[in-house]
C-alpha cells in the first residue's frame, strides 16, 4: 500500500496515478477540497479527509487503511502551508498553524506510518520540502522554520531508521509547481515552473531505488 499525505492538484494527484500504475493500492490523504480533484484524477486511489495535526484523526486513517490492504510500504508527506508575511505581522497563531502543517503534521504521520514498515522489513518515507528548507527568506519566517524543521526531522529518521531498511528521503522544490492553483495564487509563468509529471517520476525514481545506493535528499529546480 501506498500513501499520500497531502494528495492535492496537481503533484498529489500525478503522485497517486503513478503509483497506481506500478501496481499500488494507493491511499489519499487530506482536506476535503483538495480531495476533490484526486476523487476527478485517479478514481481508482481510496481519499480519505484526514487533519495530520490531529493524530487520532492519521491513526483512525492508517488504522482503516490497513484493516483493508495492511500496512504502508510507501508514504509520502506532501502537505504544506505557504503563508507569506512581513514578521511583524505574523501572529502566533500563524507560525504555529505553519508549523503543525509543515512539520508537525509528517512526524504525527511518520510515527504512525514507521512501525509498519519496520515490522514487514522496510519501507520508503519521503517528505517534500521547499526553497525555505535550504535558506529563510523574507516574510518567510513561519514557512521556512517549519520546512527547515522538516528537513531536520527527515535527516533524523534517515540515521535511525536506514540500518533497519526503511528509505527515508526529503526533496527539496525549489521553485513552484505549475498547476491551476499556482497559476491562480502567484500567476508565475508555465516555463518558469516545474512540471507536476516530471516531479512525480522524480519521486517514483527514489522510492524504486536499490538498496545500495539510496539518495537521502533530492533537489528539483525549474529553469530559471
């Protein structure tokens, strides 16, 4: 089974086809209104609304999911918050609403997600990162410390969990991903973005690597 925490348009939706077509039963995870367009995309992936600040909700969800498929092989933490604000004006409500999404969220998801795998020998955990998981910018204060946190954990987990055959790897987007919501939020231009697809296989290379020679962490980057 694989997982997608944070299936949304666009990348959730390209990451769910995908896995579908290597043979996974594939799981999307996340809001209600992001949902919407992998139920349009990939009718054949399970959506599940699932809140991973709140870690009854991920166990009610993994626990339903392996009732049905058993446990996860492969999930990837997908979901972000992007707020973008002058410091003075991001409140602590903010920073913390930030940090829940962008790394709080993947250690709650993390955490259910590894005994699994270490009980069926192994598995692939990947998280997607951001520019601001490499370097802070300005009114970028929430985002990039809670991707910079991100980043963090997964360098952890890698340490702790590689010996016992779990792949854990962290891709740093540094730039956008072209989608209608891209367009709609930033209105960057289509060839200075990346393409949703390409990203996909990129992840889909990762998670088939061989053993003996895992990447750790990946960076992607649109033509700039």
């Amino acid at each position: 089974m694989a997982v997608v925490a944070g299936a949304n348009s666009g990348l959730g939706s390209e990451l769910c086809a995908r896995l579908v077509r290597r043979g996974f039963q594939v799981a999307a995870l996340g809001r209600e209104a992001a949902l919407a367009a992998v139920r349009r995309d990939v009718p054949s992936a399970m959506p599940l609304v699932c809140d991973f600040g709140v870690a009854g909700e991920v166990d009610e969800a993994f626990g339903r999911l392996e009732k049905v498929w058993g446990a996860a092989s492969v999930v990837v933490y997908n979901a972000h918050r992007i707020e973008l604000r002058a410091f003075e004006d991001t409140s602590l409500a903010l920073f913390e609403e930030s940090w829940r999404a962008n790394c709080y969220g993947a250690f709650v998801v993390a955490r259910r997600a590894l005994p699994g795998m270490l009980q069926q020998g192994g598995g692939t955990l990947m998280f997607s990162g951001a520019t601001g998981s490499r370097r802070g910018g300005a009114r970028a204060a929430a985002f990039s410390s809670s991707k910079f946190a991100l980043r963090g954990l997964a360098q952890a987990l890698a340490r702790e969990y590689t010996s016992s055959g779990v792949h854990v790897a962290h891709v740093v987007l540094d730039g956008l991903i072209w989608s209608e919501r891209t367009r709609q939020r930033f209105n960057p231009e289509e060839r200075h973005c990346m393409s949703a697809a390409a990203v996909a296989e990129a992840y889909l290379a990762v998670i088939e690597q061989d053993r003996s020679a895992w990447t750790s962490e990946l960076d992607l980057r649109p033509p700039r």
